[in-house]
C-alpha cells in the first residue's frame, strides 16, 4: 500500500466499491528478471485497463487454468517464486 486512503468508487458493478493505491514488486531470488504476469499466472491474462481490484473467481480465464481442486495456484506461485 503506497498510503493509508480509501478511495470511494461509485461506478463498482459487481466488483469491489473502493480501492486503494499499491504497488506490486514480485518476490524472487532473480530481482533482474522477475517473472512476468502471463508466466506467474500460467496463461495469457488480460487485467482490466482501469486498474481495479477484481475476484480472481470472476476472470474466466483464470478459472479455465486453474479451477483445480486444492491449492494448485498458490502452489505453482510458490514453486514459481522460489517462496518455502
């Protein structure tokens, strides 16, 4: 999180109805050449231009790769990311 603030958004839908600003700094043993989104997420993921947070159970595509019984994801993000 870059600063304590919550911002209101009024034009939510069925995502969340405020967000924050943050940054993301991927954790890995090679700060040089990070993985990029596509490779952490296992298939060529599209993010909202907009920048909002969204339910990973809402992208489609997600859901197609890894709707996998048990913790699949978070495990191929830890073997990814080098994290014990």
């Amino acid at each position: 999180m870059l600063n304590n603030q919550l911002y209101p958004d009024k034009n939510a839908g069925d995502e969340f109805n405020i967000y924050r600003i943050v940054q993301v700094v991927w954790m890995t043993d090679n700060w040089d050449h990070p993985p990029d989104k596509n490779t952490v997420f296992g298939y060529d993921i599209n993010f909202p231009p907009n920048g909002k947070a969204i339910k990973l159970k809402n992208i489609q595509g997600f859901q197609e790769r890894w709707n996998i019984e048990g913790l699949t994801f978070q495990q191929h993000v830890q073997n990814l990311l080098n994290i014990n």
